[in-house]
C-alpha cells in the first residue's frame, strides 16, 4: 500500500463535485472503457479515463476515493466503480458502473480461456503456460514487496509480516484467523506509532 | 457431488472471502487454493496457477481469475456464482462508503487502520507467492521466475513483456 497519500493533519476540504452528472450510459461507457483497457491493473487506467479524460473527479479526489478503495473489501478499481455509480445514479448507478467494468472483460477473459483450453494438449501450450506462471508468480512476489510501503522501515512492521506468512503457510491457519490476530496487533502497533 | 450443490459450495466460499478481500484478492490466494486443490481436488497446482497466469494476460481487473475457477469447476454459471459472490461485500461497503464520503474522510482511524492491516496484507501475499511456486516444474522454472523477479525490481518495463517473455521461454526451453 506504499501509494497511500500522506495523511495531511488538517486536509483542505475537496472541492464540492461539480454540479454535472454523466449520464447512465455515459457511465457504463467510462467503465467500460477502464475495463477493457486494463491490462495488469485498472488503477492507472481508472485515473487516466475519469481524471484526465472525463474530469468527472479531481486529482486529489481520486486519490481519496482510492484510499477508501484500498480499506474496504474488494479490487480497488471494481470498488471505484461502485462509489462512482453510486455517487451519479444510486444503486442502480453502482450496477451500471459494475458491469461496465467486469462484464467484457470477463467475457473476453472466457473466449481466451476457451482458446487456450483447445490448444491445451499441445506440449508446447504447457509449457508455455508454465513459463507465464512463473513469471506471473515473480510479478506477484513484486507487487507484494511493493505494498509494503512505510512498514518495510519500521522491525514490527517486519516481524508481524513475517509472522503472518509463516502462520498461514507452516501452521496452515485459516485466513480469517489470520487478519484477525495479526491485524488486532497491527492495529495496536499503529495506534501506538510502531508502524 | 451435484454441480448445484458445487455452485452452493463455491458460494458460501467467495461471499466470505468477499468480506475479507481487503488489500485485494491476491491475499486469498491460500485459502482459494486450500478450497479447489487440497480439501475439493477440484483442480491441480499448475491448473491454479495458469488461471492466474491467464487472467494476467486478458484485460480487467485481476479480480476475474476467480470466475476461471468457478468456470472450471461448473461452466459458465460457475464463473457468474463465484464472481457475484465474491462482489456482495465490496459492492455493499462501496455503496455505504460513497454515501458516508465526507464523514469517513475526517476519521484519524481509517489510516491507523490501514497502517495496522499492512504487514498482515503483505504477509498473506508472500504466503500466496511460496504456494505458487509449488507448481514449479523444476529448477528453469525458478530460474526464469528469478529472472522476471529482477527485471521487474529493476526496469519499468510493463509486466506484460515479462509474461509474454515467459511463455516463450517457456516453449523454448519445454519447461
């Protein structure tokens, strides 16, 4: 999480959202476009089509919304989505907004499956596949130390990732109890500023 | 067992990662793989990970590697019933944040919070990428993934080409 902002101790408050609202179809458009266009994360294109292209939101809102993104359950751009629709239209906005994002791409993502299901016998479809998953898994240890951020600095920080990992690899404990244990202590280390 | 039930059971597994999915989805890497490889045998090491893989190469949000497990498991259904499952929580928690935006943007907590969970997101995460691994045909595998591993840490080149890059190698070397 190391493009978290820098929490400003008295933040300016953002500007009001101007008063226009994009319409239904312009917001299954926008998302659509994030979505298809997405290739290796959808949070660049997210901020390139709603700040830069559309300026729906701000820069600084952007980042807002993204930070709230990044606390609740779910992928960052699909929880964009369902503020942003919710914002303009409600619920039915947030749907709107929803299927605008996974829609084709999950589409788009069977047909490849299917493709790739029908060649899958082939030695050298295999081992292709077993080359991209070793590279996929490299990206994943990658973006995993990149999240990182400020803890990286701080020994807790390492001691208790290092604990969760062993707790959920060796002692083979459920998730939950995981982010329940491990998370209780991170939240007490941070209220206490070891983290 | 029955493909209804299957599609039960794949449910009642995505709503409650749904809640969990905090940091993303990739955190619940071993807790998919503990459900479709080691309690069900739904699926082998390899298949897992080249869903992954798969997803990686497709445009969209990664998130929708999980419909590919639910599609191996019961077709198109399977991946609707996982992928709407795994939605519920974020979907709520987003529509009750955009409404909540300015009450939330003053609370000190949401960043302690964040702070806190960070360590234990990151921890989740490497714990995922050691059960990947599992899948490693032999040594090249880690060979190439040690490779990818330092182009990425050292060049902006666009992950694509790193994947793309491995696949060839892939097929060259018949990994």
């Amino acid at each position: 999480m190391s493009d978290l902002p820098a929490l400003d101790p008295s933040p300016a408050p953002s500007p009001r959202p101007t008063p226009f609202v994009p319409s239904r179809l312009a917001l299954f458009l926008a998302f659509l476009q994030i979505g298809v266009s997405a290739f290796g994360g959808a949070l660049p294109w997210g901020r390139r089509v709603l700040v830069e292209e559309r300026g729906w939101i701000s820069e600084k809102e952007f980042t807002e919304i993204i930070t709230i993104c990044q606390a609740a359950p779910g992928p960052n751009m699909v929880n964009m989505a369902v503020f942003i629709g919710t914002r303009y239209h409600g619920v039915l906005g947030a749907l709107i907004a929803f299927v605008g994002i996974i829609g084709v791409p999950l589409a788009i993502l069977l047909v490849v499956n299917e493709v790739y299901h029908s060649y899958a016998h082939l030695p050298q479809v295999k081992s292709g596949m077993h080359g991209m998953a070793a590279a996929a898994t490299a990206y994943l240890l990658y973006i995993s130390l990149k999240m990182g951020g400020p803890f990286w600095k701080r020994p807790m920080g390492i001691v208790l990732c290092a604990a969760a990992t062993a707790l959920a690899m060796f002692a083979h404990w459920h998730m939950a109890l995981v982010l329940l244990v491990c998370g209780s202590v991170g939240v007490v280390l941070s209220k206490r500023g070891k983290l | 067992m029955k493909g209804s039930d299957q599609l039960v059971d794949m449910a009642l597994l995505y709503v409650s990662l749904g809640f969990l999915c905090i940091g993303g989805s990739l955190p619940l890497i071993p807790d998919m793989h503990r459900f479709f490889v080691e309690t069900r045998g739904l699926m082998t090491t390899a298949e897992f990970a080249g869903y992954i893989a798969l997803a990686q190469v497709a445009p969209g949000p990664n998130i929708l590697y999980v419909a590919l497990f639910g599609y191996h498991v019961a077709g198109i259904a399977g991946a609707l019933t996982v992928l709407v499952s795994v939605s519920v929580a974020p979907f709520v928690t987003m529509i009750f944040a955009s409404y909540m935006f300015e009450r939330l943007q003053t609370n000190p907590w949401r960043e302690i919070v964040l702070r806190g969970l960070a360590p234990v997101t990151v921890g989740l995460m490497f714990a995922g990428c050691m059960l990947l691994t599992r899948g490693f045909a032999d040594w090249r595998a880690w060979l190439l993934a040690g490779i990818a591993f330092t182009v990425f840490m050292t060049t902006k080149l666009h992950p694509l080409w790193m994947i793309g890059a491995g696949a060839l190698a892939g097929v060259v070397f018949g990994l």
